[in-house]
C-alpha cells in the first residue's frame, strides 16, 4: 500500500482490512508534522520533522499509559472496596421481622 508521509510516498506492507487504519495513521503524522514545524522549531529536514514528531508521539503514548495505569489501579481499588463491602453483607446474620 502507497500513503504519503512529509510529503515523501511511501510503500509499506499493510494487513489485509487494516488499510483504513493505516490511512488514518498517516494522516494523523501529517497534521502532528504539519502542528510542529508550525510551532517555529526551524526544523531544516523533512527527517528532522519526522524525527521530532516521532519523539513528540512517543512521550504521549507514555504519558498515556501512564495515566491508563493509574486509572486502572483506582478502578481496581473500587473493585475491591465493593467486594469486600458485599462480602461482608452476604457475612452478616440476617434478621428475622
């Protein structure tokens, strides 16, 4: 499959019913190249471009990952805070009227 990146067309290998995905993606590196450069970095390369946006992307993928773990964790944290509260309800004699 052919997409365009930094105004360079590329061919790459892509799995058969991803190819939507990977338009998506290019087009997504394309504004991300387009948003940095327009930042006033003076980048002199369309490599140096890739490259800072490469990096850019790179540290938000993690920053997300780390949030999705704290969010996981505080989730889990409930999780358990309900099955104990309902463990110790099935525990508790119940009272006859």
């Amino acid at each position: 499959m052919t997409i365009e990146v930094a105004n360079r067309r590329l061919k790459v290998a892509c799995p058969q019913g991803q190819e939507s995905a990977l338009l998506q993606a290019a087009e997504e590196l394309n504004q991300r190249i387009t948003k940095d450069n327009s930042k006033g970095q003076s980048l002199k390369t369309p490599e140096q471009a890739m490259l800072m946006t490469a990096l850019n992307l790179a540290h938000d993928y993690l920053a997300q990952q780390r949030k999705f773990a704290q969010e996981k964790q505080a989730l889990q944290s409930q999780v358990d805070l309900l099955q104990q509260t309902i463990e110790q309800a099935v525990k508790q004699p119940k009272k006859h009227a």
